[in-house]
C-alpha cells in the first residue's frame, strides 16, 4: 500500500494458496468496513448507469418520434450531445467494473499491536452484459433514424450513412468481448451469441442495406439524377403544346398532363446540355410499354387498381408535383411550372367549389414528400423494390430480439432469473470476502452489494421504446405514401385480369393503410400579436426580453375558413399578378378609402399597420371559439379568416423574417419597435374581465392615440378607428374587406425565393406559408412582384 487508500488491488490467484484455517472471522463489523469503503464507487457507477439511461432515452426518443424537433436550435444540441457522451460514459462503467473487481482493505490491528489484518474481496457485476445490449441498441435506432439522403449537385450535399456507427459498434463489441474474459466463469456461448455477436450482425446488415440503397439511389434517374431529367422533359412537354397551338381550357376539369410519376430507370437516358433526357423522346414512351408511369396513365387507367379512390389519384399526383418542386430547389427555372398543360390542370382543381381541403391535402402531401426525401432516409430506401421489404424484415428481427431481451429484464426483476433460467439475483454485484491475518486466510464469504433495479428499470424503459421506435419504422413503410405510389405504378405497368386474389387482397390492404405518424404537417398555424392586452400577459415576458428571444406564440388549428378565404384570393388573382392587399381594396367603394395604408415604406409596415388595425376591431369585437353561427356576436368565417391571418403575417414577422419580401433584419426590428412601443402605451389598460369589449376598445384606442411614439402604430390606430366607423352600418362588410386583404397579403408575401428558409420549414414540419408557396408554385407564380422582370431574362437553366 501506498499514500495510504483504502482500497488496493489485489490478484486472487494467491487465495488458493493460503491456508483454509481460519484465525480471523469475517463478522458484521467487517462487512460495515467493506460495504463503507466501496459504497461511493458504487453509487459513482449507478450515476454513471443513470446518466446512460437518461441519455439513451434522449438518442431514442428525439431520433424516433421528434425528427422534426431536431432541426431546432436546442434539441440539436441536446441531441448532439446525448450521441456523444453515451458511449463515453457506457465504456467508463463498463472499465470500471471489469478492470478492478478486486480490493485488499486493511483493517485495525488487534490489541497488542502486532498482527496487522487485511480484508480481502473479489467481486462480479451481475448485470454488465446489459450495459453492452445498451449500447448496440442506441447505435441501431440512430441508424433508422439518421438522415441518409442522396440529391442532386445543385440541391445541396448528398448525406451517406454514419460509418461512426460502425466504428461504435465494433468498439461495443470490443467491449462484451473484454468483458467475457474478464469474467469467463460468468458467461456462457449463448450470451456471447445474444449479447454482442447477434446486435452486432443485426447492426452490420442495416448499415450495409442502407449503403447499398444509397449507391442505388446515387446512380437513379428516379432519385438522385431526377431534377435534371424532369427540366428538360417538361421543357419537351412545353414544346409539344406550343406546336399543338390549343387553347388552355380552365372551365371544368383538365385533362392531366404526362408528369413523370416512376419508372424512368427502365428507360435509356443520355446528357443534354440542361441535364438529362430520354433516348426515344416522348412518343414511343406509352406505346412500347417501357415501364415509365406518367400521372395521366393514373387519372385513365385507375380502374385497374383494387381499389380506386380520389384520394389515390391525389398522392400520386402530390408524388408527381414533389418532382417539380425539386427542380425549383435544384433552382432549374421551370416557367409556368414547367408547361401550359400543368397550370391549367391545377388551376382546374382550384376553381371546384368545396374542394379546399382536398387542394390543401395535395400540396401538404408533397411536402410530405420533400420532407422524407431531404430529411430522412426513406428516399434512398425505394431505390430497388425489395430494399423496404428487407428493411421491415430487419425491423421485425429487431423487434423479436429486443421483446426477448425486454422478457427476459422482466422475469430478472420479478423471479431473479431470466428466460433460459440462469440465476440473477436482486443485487448488482457478488463479493466474496477474507479475512488475513499474517499469512492465514479465512473461508470466504458471500456478500451482495447494491440493487438491480437500478441496472434493469433503466434498460428495461429504453427497450421498450427502442420496440415502439421499431415497430413505428414498420408501420411508416407499410403506410407510407412511397409505398402506395410504388405499389400503383408497379400494379398499372403490370396491369393484368390474372393477377391472383391474393395479390390484389394485398395491395388492396396496402392501400388502404393510413398512419398519422406520416404526416409531418399537423395543420396548425402559429399566432403573434402586436396588442397583447392584460389578459395574454405571460410571466416569462421580462425574461424572454433579457435573452432577446422572438415575441411569444401560440398555435390554432387552420380554421377551413382560412383555407377557403386563400383558394378564394387566388382564384380572383388577374393575369397570376400578386398586389400586396391594395387590389382587393379597390374592388369596393369602401377598400377604397383604406388605400392609403397600403403605402408603406415596404410590406412589412403595411402588415403591422393592418395588423393593429385587425386587432383592434377583435377588442370591440371579440373572437369567441365557442360561438356558434348564427348567434349573437358569432363569428362569421371572414371574421376568422381576418383575424388567423393578421395574427399569422404578424409570427412570420418576429419568427421567420427571411420568409417575407423585406430585409428580415428590418423586418424584426420594426416589430419589436412597434411592440414595444405598443407595451409602452398600454401599460395602464385595466386587468382582463374589468370592462365590456365597448370600453376596452375605447380605452385602448384612448391609450394608444395618447402615447403612441412610432409612426406604423399611429397609422394602425387611425386605420382601426375609421374601420370601426364603417361597423357601425356594415360590420360584415368590413370584416370581408379584412379578410380579403389578409389573404391577398399572404399569397403576396409567399413566394418567397429564399429556398433554405422553405427548406427549414419543410424540416421542422411544414408552415402554412410554405404551402402557399407551392401552391402558388404550381399554378405558375413563382416570384414576388419586382422579381418577374429580373428572372425573364435567366429563364431556363441558373
């Protein structure tokens, strides 16, 4: 010993030398010694086991079920740092109990000061084979959860992979191995089969089927090499029509044009200076049989399917419209989105009366698509037809395994002995303890040291979320829209009376499979306000003010009303030019005389100036959720249009600038000028509930004409005031006049050519502007006004 510790290694291997009489007993003080002397190493490693547990529940949990959480700030740094520290801390424990399992504690001597004592104890973890199930399971949920993407040049970088899993998994293997020679008595072959050698198989076959999608999908027409094949053919599309010199019919239903559905590796492709095109051209492509799906052959031939339904014709046409957006983030500059053909057959779809929520589904659907494309793994896996089906079949040997595992913790835990009945125990670790007194040592005795529970509970929680994490990976490529695009073009180019009952039985399941857990969008709109009264104040305003965070939110679900107000204003667009409100106004008598408030120094003050204006008249006129139309001070569906929309245009204000026409840095600040300048003058508003809405309104107006310092509120409250004028004979009136210009506002502000920002918002799961966007994308508005003139002349190829 030296520097005098407690605790000392010590080989065993001398023990069985020692005489088996017994000089010295091992009582209960010894045994107070000994527990007391390793107790706070024991309680360092249960820290260290907690901490693993709580960060494999981070990795899982986050990787499986909050995808679109991780594309924000702080969840990818909790992310990030859960994926780097686990490992760590899982090969610290398992060093520590499989490097020192041996101590030598000197005890007091006795009375006459000459025989000095020692305590002898060697000890075995119990459980230390599931700190290495732990680890592998971590690692093969990160890789059903890591974003493998294969895209074209001009969309951004390819992501392959994470070969660090690999390089993890062979260190964990490492790991059980050293363990087992650590403990050769302790473990037999079928734990170093099930244990390490099995996960570590499993590990290995989803890596390697996730590299051989990737390469698939790098060489694909139909993944990767996509954007540029479909430019040029809807370029060929554009040619055709224009020599066909037909006149676009917008009345009824068009007929859909020839987009590009699946199939285009069964085809010869070859270079063209703007990318790729096919060898036979256009007319041979329905007559040969090739195998190449357009979305026509869908809306003729969709009789032939098991089932056929609008719903889906719709997903394939999303799939086909997905196509064209990726040309637009590949920035391939399709005009009129890529033909006459096309706009005119979405703008057919738009012009049918009820038929809002269906045009919605259809774009939200297609985002769906990028997002699973761009921002996860599931693109790259419909690379072959098989590779889905070896993927589930991985899925369920996974899921079979871990329910083994998860049995197994259970009958631990409840009888102290597993499924193949090898004993446990409740405990952590055996000791076995002498006691030596000069050069005689006592018969051992056996001692159990800390609680299982502690190992198992954690383990066993992280399982059975590895399971459902699992079992949500099956049910994603079983329900998945990619699914049933593939099973639909597959059907019609296989098309025949002799496919077997249970083949279309099948397919007809399939089809009908539907899961929520796919739809990324969950269509609610976030809200923002500029006149926060009393009755909206948050205790943690003064504290979000310190860190300069965006202004406080709330989110509402999309009322149809909104919906339908939208279709509406593009449905009324002149010639597909956009006015930022001014033209909706000029359609009455009475949006005449509100035509000086569109004259702001940019889009963002006229926003905030109606934005005042909006709130106001909702202070004289509450919205109320829980009225019904038709009773008094209900809300009519301009009124909730009106309101949904101000309160949204004011959140993309403070929390995505970039997606508005102006400089987002100005925009930011002219809303936390004009907010806090607002704050300011209301900071004598009576508590909520003290007041009718009728002195409310009148005392808010009073505050804000009297201190009111920025020159956007001031015009908001003038404008507020004169609309509250025209309510007192036409208060329907006016909130249509609003509901109109908010909605002829937001088709101005979306599009956006900041492709990042629509890209992030696809990542995090999708914004309503974001769908506008490619709503507005596909019936041929691609820029804001300003911005026509500077791309006509870059028409084409950037």
């Amino acid at each position: 010993m030296d520097g005098g510790n407690l605790i000392t290694n010590c080989s065993t291997a001398g023990f069985d030398q020692c005489s088996s009489y017994t000089l010295c007993s091992v009582d209960n003080i010894i045994k107070a010694t000994f527990h007391k002397s390793i107790r706070g190493q024991i309680w360092r490693v249960n820290a260290l086991v907690l901490a693993g547990g709580v960060l494999a529940g981070v990795i899982v949990g986050i990787g499986a079920w909050g995808q679109r959480y991780r594309h924000r700030p702080t969840t990818r740094f909790i992310f990030l740092g859960a994926t780097t520290l686990f490992l760590p801390i899982i090969s610290s424990v398992i060093s520590t109990i499989g490097v020192h399992p041996d101590y030598l504690i000197p005890l007091p001597s006795d009375s006459s000061g000459k025989e000095l004592s020692a305590l002898a104890a060697t000890c075995r973890p119990t459980h230390s084979a599931a700190l290495v199930v732990w680890a592998f399971l971590v690692q093969i949920v990160m890789i059903n959860t890591s974003t493998i993407v294969s895209v074209d040049d001009r969309e951004g970088e390819s992501k392959g992979p994470p070969f660090e899993l690999l390089v993890q998994g062979a260190w964990t293997l490492y790991l059980g191995g050293s363990l087992i020679k650590q403990f050769p008595n302790q473990f037999l072959l079928k734990d170093l089969l099930f244990d390490s050698v099995f996960p570590f198989a499993l590990l290995c076959a989803k890596l390697a089927l996730k590299y051989y999608a990737i390469e698939k999908a790098r060489r694909s027409f139909a993944l990767r090499r996509n954007p540029g094949l479909v430019f040029v053919y809807m370029q060929q599309i554009g040619a055709q029509e224009a020599n066909q010199n037909r006149e676009p019919r917008v009345a009824g239903e068009a007929s859909p044009p020839p987009l590009l559905l699946m199939g285009e590796d069964e085809l010869q492709v070859e270079k063209h200076p703007c990318g790729y095109v096919f060898k036979d051209g256009l007319g041979t492509r329905l007559v040969n049989n090739t195998g190449l799906v357009t979305i026509d052959m869908v809306w003729h031939m969709d009789s032939m399917l098991p089932i056929s339904t609008p719903q889906l014709k719709d997903i394939c046409l999303s799939y086909a419209l997905f196509k064209l957006l990726r040309c637009q983030f590949a920035r391939y500059k399709l005009i009129n989105s890529g033909s006459m053909g096309t706009v005119t057959f979405f703008r057919s779809l738009l012009l049918k009366v009820g038929e809002h929520d269906r045009v919605f589904a259809v774009i939200a659907d297609e985002l769906s698509f990028a997002h699973d494309y761009y921002y996860s793994s599931f693109s790259t896996s419909y690379s072959k037809f098989w590779v889905p089906i070896l993927s589930i079949f991985l899925s369920l040997w996974s899921i079979g395994y871990w329910t083994v595992f998860i049995a197994s913790i259970i009958s631990i835990i409840v009888a102290g002995t597993d499924i193949w009945g090898t004993k446990y125990g409740n405990h952590q670790l055996l000791c076995k303890i002498w006691c030596i007194k000069q050069s005689f040592v006592s018969g051992p005795l056996d001692t159990y040291m800390g609680k299982s529970l502690l190992d198992m509970v954690p383990l066993l929680l992280v399982l059975v979320l590895a399971v459902t994490a699992e079992v949500r990976d099956v049910a994603s490529y079983v329900c998945s829209n990619w699914t049933k695009v593939t099973l639909i073009c597959r059907y019609l180019h296989r098309a025949s009376p002799q496919h077997s009952l249970f083949v279309q039985k099948w397919v007809s399941l399939l089809l009908r499979c539907t899961c929520k857990l796919m739809k990324h969008w969950d269509e609610r709109m976030s809200q923002c306000s500029v006149l926060v009264l009393p009755r909206r104040t948050r205790p943690l305003v003064p504290f979000r003010r310190l860190l300069r965070l965006p202004d406080n939110k709330w989110k509402v679900k999309v009322p149809a009303a909104v919906k339908v107000s939208i279709i509406n204003a593009l449905r009324s667009l002149k010639d597909g030019r956009l006015r930022h409100g001014a033209e909706s106004l000029r359609q009455s008598e009475v949006g005449q005389r509100f035509l000086w408030a569109c004259n702001g120094e940019g889009t963002s003050d006229t926003i905030l100036t109606w934005h005042i204006a909006t709130c106001i008249l909702e202070v004289k006129c509450p919205y109320r959720p829980d009225k019904q139309q038709g009773s008094p001070n209900s809300n009519s569906d301009h009124k909730i249009a009106a309101t949904h929309l101000s309160r949204y245009c004011a959140y993309l204000m403070t929390w995505c600038p970039d997606l508005l026409p102006d400089n987002s840095a100005w925009s930011k600040s002219l809303y936390e000028a004009v907010k806090k300048d607002a704050e300011c003058a209301l900071t004598e508003i009576p508590a909520a509930g003290s007041m009718t809405p009728e002195d409310e309104y009148l005392r808010v107006v009073q505050l804000l004409s009297a201190n009111s310092k920025h020159e956007v509120l001031k015009k908001g409250v003038k404008l507020g005031k004169q609309l509250v004028v025209e309510m007192i004979n036409a208060e329907e009136t006016v909130w249509k006049l609003l509901a109109h210009f908010w909605s002829e506002m937001i088709l101005y502000v979306a599009p956006s050519d900041n492709l990042k920002e629509h890209s992030e918002a696809i990542a995090r799961g999708g914004e309503l502007v974001t769908l506008i966007w490619a709503l507005l994308f596909h019936a041929g508005i691609v820029n804001s006004p300003g911005e026509d003139e500077k791309n006509a002349a870059t028409g084409g190829v950037v």
